[in-house]
C-alpha cells in the first residue's frame, strides 16, 4: 500500500522557500491555484502544514486525500 498523500489548493504562488519549509512539492498551477503535495506524518502534522499556510496569510481552498505518488507504484516490485 502506498503512501497516503494529501493534495492542498492554495490561491496563488507559493514562494519556494514556503515549499522546502513545509516539506512539499508543488504539483502544478491551475491559475489562479497553485496545488502542493505533501504528506504528514498524521493529523496533527497535517493541522500543522495548515496552520503554516494560514500565517503565511495563503489562501487554502481546498484538502484532499490522494493515492500514492505516480513516482512510488514505479518503484513497486
């Protein structure tokens, strides 16, 4: 089973320092949207990434689960 994954839609650009810190990857833009992946440890490092986001002033729109990251079932056996 794969890593779980979480998907956060900010409005806007993410700085690249805001990304290495919070131990994301930025995924893509879908303008006006930028879309980070990450995945915490458990909940509370979850609540944690989000309240970065927060006083960072971005504006998180949305959370979701995904599947594991594309680059990890490549690696499978």
């Amino acid at each position: 089973m794969g890593r779980l994954v979480y998907e956060l839609r900010v409005r806007g650009p993410v700085p690249a320092e805001v990304l290495e810190e919070l131990g994301a990857e930025d995924f893509g833009e879908e303008p006006p949207l930028t879309i980070l992946r990450t995945e915490p440890t458990d909940q509370p490092g979850l609540a944690g990434v989000l309240q970065r986001l927060r006083s960072l002033g971005l504006d998180l729109m949305e959370v979701r689960t995904a599947g594991p990251d594309p680059a990890d079932a490549a690696e499978a056996p």
